[in-house]
C-alpha cells in the first residue's frame, strides 16, 4: 500500500508543477515565465519571497544559470533579477 501512495505522489508531482501561477504583472514577469517556469514550478517564486532579498534572488538567479546549467543569458537574468526584487523581495534586515 506504501508504494501505491508512493507511486500515486510521484505521478502527480509533475502534472502540479504544469499548473498555472498567477504572479504579479510587470515588466519581466515574461522573461521569469519563459526562463524559470522552463524548469520548476513557479509556485516557488511566492512560496521564498518572505524569505529571499533583492541579493539572495540574484543569488538564485546565479545559481540557476552557473551550478545547474539553466540557458538564460546576462540581459535576461538581469530581468529576471530586476522583476523579482521588486516584486518578490523581502528587504534586507538591519
């Protein structure tokens, strides 16, 4: 029975990352969908805004495009940047 639930959960993990999330409108909010929605839901753009800074996303971004190969040029990473710090960023604490 534990392998069915298994099973059943694993099946349906990729049809949950194919649904669509809403995220804020802006300018970029394109190039996020195209470059990041590629690879991963986007549920996790909402999901670390609480947590991430304008850094920590460039970070991310960094992160995606040199450790796990994601195809986004430099003018489209900075978009990508650009639109979740101001729209998915906590501010830096003190």
């Amino acid at each position: 029975m534990k392998c069915f639930l298994v099973l059943a959960l694993l099946l349906a993990a990729p049809a949950l990352a194919e649904e669509p999330v809403p995220l804020k409108p802006g300018p970029g909010l394109d190039a996020v969908q195209a470059s990041c929605g590629t690879c991963h839901t986007l549920n996790y753009i909402r999901m670390n805004s609480p947590f991430l800074t304008p850094d920590v996303w460039k970070a991310e971004v960094t992160k995606m495009r040199t450790t796990l190969g994601a195809p986004i040029d430099d003018v489209t990473a900075a978009t990508i940047v650009k639109y979740l710090s101001e729209n998915y960023a906590t501010q830096p604490k003190s």
